[in-house]
C-alpha cells in the first residue's frame, strides 16, 4: 500500500459518525404579519420594499427607475430589458438588474436568488455590478426563518437545480472605515424588493 492511500484509509476511518438532523424550529409568528415585517426587516438593513397586487404592474414600475436600455431582466419576468452583454465587462452602464426571488424570510430580509445564469453566459456579475438590484418575490413566499426557509420543497428544488445561488439581504454595505456605514462598498448601492401582493 502507498503513502497515499494509508493516509486516504486512515481518513475515512476518522469520519465521523453521521448525526440525525435536528428537529425544525416551528416560528409562531402569523402568516398575516410576514409581509409587514419583512418590509420593516428590509428597511432596516437598507433596503426598500414596493408593493403590487399583479406582475402585470412591474413594466411600469421599472419603468421609473432606469430606461429599458439600462436595465438587465431575467427572461421570466414579463418586463423590457436590455439583452445580455457577451462579457462582463460589457456591463459598465448597467443602472439596474431584476431578477426573480424563490423565497423571502421575514427575519432577516433575505431573498434566494437562483436564476442569475439565466441572464447568460458569464452573467453572474450583473447581480453584484448594477447600481440598484430589484428582487421580485410573492408575498405568499415570505416565511419567518431561514429553518422554514429550507424546509420548503421549493427552497430544496431550487437549489437542488441551481448552479449558483446567493442570499441576498440589503445592498451592499460596510462600516469598516470609522464604523461609518456606507452602502455599495463592494455591489450596488440600492436594493427593492417588489413584493407581488393581490391583497
């Protein structure tokens, strides 16, 4: 036997014993207050939430942000954009990126996002490179934690196909300098969330 597979061999049989997941946390917070408190969540961490009862609303909306030119949205959502650039660096004028949220948590305001490839090849960065990211989520999929977060079946499906997915929570922010807080340190200086609500 090599070197190699003795340290290989006394590697697994160092692993340890799998332990059984623990038991969810059930929240006790009502389903009625999850909007309003994701909003008061978001707000609190920079962000802004705009409501509307039908994604049939979002053009207009987008609209009075950044012109069709200047903006990058993913090809689910039923809006105007600019098509996807075949370089990264093609993105410099980029004002404003949409892109679809699989599920929102009302605790700390954060959005699974997964459709980032969908924008296309190498497009990953136009979610960290625009100067204000919009986030469409339905209300009916905010929940009040992370643990009831991945324990839904479409949190798990989402991320069980996704190549890529990031959690986003606010825009971009730090407070290393002076514990000064400045938002779009390092990523975009605004985040919205559109929160899809017919009631």
């Amino acid at each position: 036997m090599s070197s190699r597979d003795a340290f290989l061999q006394r590697l697994r049989a160092a692993v340890p014993p799998a332990l059984p997941l623990p038991a969810p946390y059930i929240s006790r917070t009502p389903s009625a207050h999850l909007a309003a408190r994701f909003r008061t969540t978001t707000e609190a961490v920079g962000g802004a939430v705009h409501t509307i009862a039908h994604i049939r609303e979002l053009a207009a909306y987008l609209d009075g942000l950044a012109p069709a030119r200047h903006r990058l949205v993913h090809p689910d959502l039923p809006a105007p954009g600019r098509p996807a650039p075949t370089h990264p660096h093609l993105l410099a004028d980029l004002q404003l990126t949409v892109l679809p949220g699989v599920v929102a948590v009302a605790e700390d305001a954060a959005v699974l996002v997964t459709g980032l490839d969908a924008l296309g090849p190498r497009m990953r960065a136009a979610g960290f490179l625009a100067q204000h990211v919009v986030l469409v989520v339905h209300a009916h999929t905010i929940v009040p934690d992370l643990n009831a977060a991945f324990a839904l079946q479409t949190t798990q499906d989402a991320l069980e196909h996704a190549s890529f997915a990031v959690w986003v929570s606010g825009p971009s922010k730090t407070a290393d300098i002076e514990q000064t807080l400045v938002h779009g340190a390092h990523g975009p200086e605004a985040l919205t969330v559109v929160l899809v609500d017919p009631e």
